[in-house]
C-alpha cells in the first residue's frame, strides 16, 4: 500500500545540541560503549523515556520514538526549566524571568537546558503496551557546563570525593510506604491550577495494622506487592524483601547494598514505578512520611552506609579482633552525620509533614541525634559486624530527594572521616 512520505530535511539537528555530548566530552569509556549498545537495541524498541529527578524527587519525562533518541542520545535534549521553577504545588517559586539569585546568566529569561541520557541508565520497561524504554538524563547548561539545579551532578561531585581519596560509598535501602485502595477515580483537578493543588484520592485501608510483620496482613497487600516484587525485578533493581510493617498497609522494601548514583538512581525507579503500578491497579501508593490515614504509623527511610577502600576492597567500618564492632573510621564517619545532623534535615527530611515523625509516640521513630548498637530511637544505629558492618542513619522521609538526602549524608560521613574528630562511646552519643 502507498504511503505518503513525510519530509524532515532538519531532523538530525532538530533536537537538542549536534555532537552536544562529544563537544564537551561529557562520557566516560565506559557511557561510550554503553551508547554503542543502545544504539544497537533501539530496533527492539518504540518509545524511551527519557527521565530526570526535579529537586523534589519527583521525575519529570518525556517520551520520545526511538528513531528520535537515537539523535537526542548524542546531541541532548532541549528542555523547558518548569520542573526548576515550581515548587510541589506548581506555584513559581523562583523568579527567572528577574533575580534569581542563583548567579548564573544562562539561567535568566527561563531559557532551555539541554538533558544528555546516561547510557549506563538504559533498560527496558516490561509490561506495557508499547515497547518502551526508560533512560535517566543528567542536566547541562547550553556552555556544556553541569547545570547548578542538578541533583544527579550533586551527587556526582560528593561520589569524586570519595574516588579522589581512594574509597567508595556502599549503600541499602529500607523504605516504608503506604499501599491504599483507591475508593474512585476521580482525577483530583477540582480547583486545581498554579499553586492550587486538587482534592487527595479517597483511599481505604487494606487491613487493620498494628500487629508487626503478621503474614496474616501481608497477605492482604501481596496481589499487588508480589507481582510488584517480580516488576521490580524484571527491572533488574537488587529488590532484597517485601514485608509489612506496622501501620494499616504499611509495607517496607528493602533492597541489596549498591554503589552510590546506583543507588539514588534506583529510589527514583522503584517510587515511580510503585505509583504508576499500583495506580493502574486501582490502588495508591504514598511515599509521604505520615499520610492522612486512619491509625497510619509514620513513614522513614532508612539509608543504610559503609565505605569501601578501593586498593584492599575492604569494608572500613569494620573492627579487628573477635569483638568485632564498629572501627575508629566508621565512628568518626558518625560523627560526621551527627556533627551535620542539623543540615541533613533540610535534604533528608524536607517536608513538614516529615517532622511528624520524629516524635517520642512513634517509638520505632529517631528521637534524638546520637548514634548507638541497637537503639533505635538514636540518628544513627550500628549494624551488623567485620566485613557486614555498617551504619543505619533512620532520619529520611521516604519522598525525600534521592541524590541530595545521599549526597548529603555521604558528604558528612566524608567530613567525619576527614577530621577524624574523638568518637565518642556509643548511646552517649
């Protein structure tokens, strides 16, 4: 059958910056043999999504055909600064089209910046209609420079301090949210607009709660967590466990240890792809630390930290001798998070809502910023020993920014073991 032939003469430089990521010599070898092996997969493939984290969390996308990501993969994507101007409630909070304050002039009149795709992010996102893809894309100003608003490039640069002195951050998550049933399904734009948020779903418990880890209350969130468990799998995310907690619906996920970026970089995955999952199924999902639920028991996100000498490939935070514990170099990296305890707030608990939390009430919540073996209303507790030892700082909210809540906490561990100041004992803390 005849079809008609559309012309596009400007294609190959319609997007983005030609050779953007070349003329700036953005990638490593190895982003250079992984773009190789995308382009080679985009025949297996019609649509990519080529996402970001905004400075709250939230991923912000646009799905483009593979025929036009196989330029935007070399050359970037133009792309609107909204997601860098609004706050949660879509309000403009920072005045571009004035002073900004920021300091940089590229940024001023809300001109485009340009997202380059990480090819070392690529993977395929099974279960759709379409065969569609899913790339995470860091921000550059149109100078090729990293953009100041980036949190992936804020991360970067904590994880080069590390590399620059021979270590590297090992990191596990622990995440609670919440599983509701949706009770209709009403979009929720009823009075919306800028800075007017609509009505919150209706959502309905899926069991009583309060009775900790019961398999009698798993069992009532498991048609959605167990084929969300071989989801998150099918993703290649390291997904470790599913269980309930205590709040009615209350689960927590808690995934194998991973480098740093990898790690941020899955938060954003496994919260996205939790919410559209269970959306799609008639549920909620909420990653907010106390949401407005009946008998709901707060929210945290545990960030599980070691560092990794990168000549011996030994855990630092490992004691010598059968007493095992924790060494002077993870002591002192406690004291780093507890000396910057009252900055870590501001990235790893952002929200008021968050705050809630740390009450004495809520008894599994940290109460106090100290760092102990097996207290858990301390900041920061000590897990396991030798090679497995590592710290538990509890203080997170689960919507917290996924690269600035890591970079901030490594960036403290990194001042502690940098000044080495005098540990103090454990509980005393």
């Amino acid at each position: 059958m005849y079809a008609r032939s559309w012309s596009s003469p400007a294609a190959e430089g319609s997007v983005g910056q030609p050779s953007f990521v070349a003329r700036h010599g953005l990638w490593d070898e190895a982003r250079l043999a992984a773009a190789e092996r995308v382009e080679a997969s985009l025949a297996d493939v019609d649509l990519v999504r080529l996402v970001f984290g905004d400075p709250h969390g939230l991923a912000r996308s646009k799905t483009l055909t593979a025929e036009a990501f196989r330029g935007v993969l070399r050359n970037g994507m133009n792309y609107s600064p909204g997601p860098f101007v609004f706050d949660t409630g879509h309000a403009v909070a920072v005045d571009f089209l004035g002073d900004h304050g920021i300091g940089v002039d590229e940024i001023a009149g809300a001109g485009n910046f340009v997202l380059v795709p990480d090819p070392l992010t690529f993977q395929p996102l099974p279960g759709g209609d379409a065969r569609t893809a899913w790339v995470i894309g860091d921000e550059y100003l149109r100078d090729g420079s990293p953009h100041p608003l980036s949190s992936r490039a804020v991360l970067r640069r904590v994880v080069d301090r590390y590399t620059g002195q021979g270590l590297a951050p090992v990191l596990g998550l622990e995440v609670e949210w919440y599983l509701t049933r949706r009770l209709d399904d009403d979009p929720g734009n009823t009075g919306n607009g800028f800075g007017l948020q609509g009505r919150a779903p209706r959502v309905a418990a899926l069991n009583a709660g309060y009775q900790f880890n019961l398999d009698g209350h798993y069992d009532s969130v498991a048609h959605l967590t167990d084929p969300l468990a071989l989801h998150l799998l099918a993703l290649g995310l390291p997904l470790r466990s599913m269980e309930h907690e205590s709040g009615p619906g209350q689960v927590e996920t808690t995934f194998s240890p991973m480098s740093a970026l990898d790690t941020a970089d899955a938060m954003l995955l496994f919260r996205t792809v939790a919410k559209s999952w269970c959306a799609r199924r008639g549920h909620h999902a909420s990653f907010m630390s106390q949401p407005l639920l009946d008998a709901a028991d707060p929210s945290g996100w545990h960030l599980n930290q070691s560092v990794t000498d990168l000549a011996s490939g030994l855990n630092l935070f490992g004691a010598e001798g059968p007493s095992g514990g924790l060494s002077p170099h993870g002591k002192a990296y406690a004291e780093g998070l507890l000396d910057w305890a009252r900055e870590l707030c501001l990235l790893s608990v952002p929200t008021v809502n968050g705050y809630r939390r740390l009450a004495a009430e809520h008894t599994l919540a940290p109460t106090r910023p100290g760092w102990s073996e097996e207290d858990r209303s301390a900041m920061v507790r000590v897990v396991g020993h030798g090679a497995g030892a590592h710290l538990e700082n509890r203080i997170g909210e689960p919507c917290a920014n996924p690269y600035l809540a890591v970079a901030a906490q490594l960036f403290a561990g990194l001042d502690g073991l940098t000044a080495r100041p005098e540990p103090q004992d454990a509980a005393t803390a």
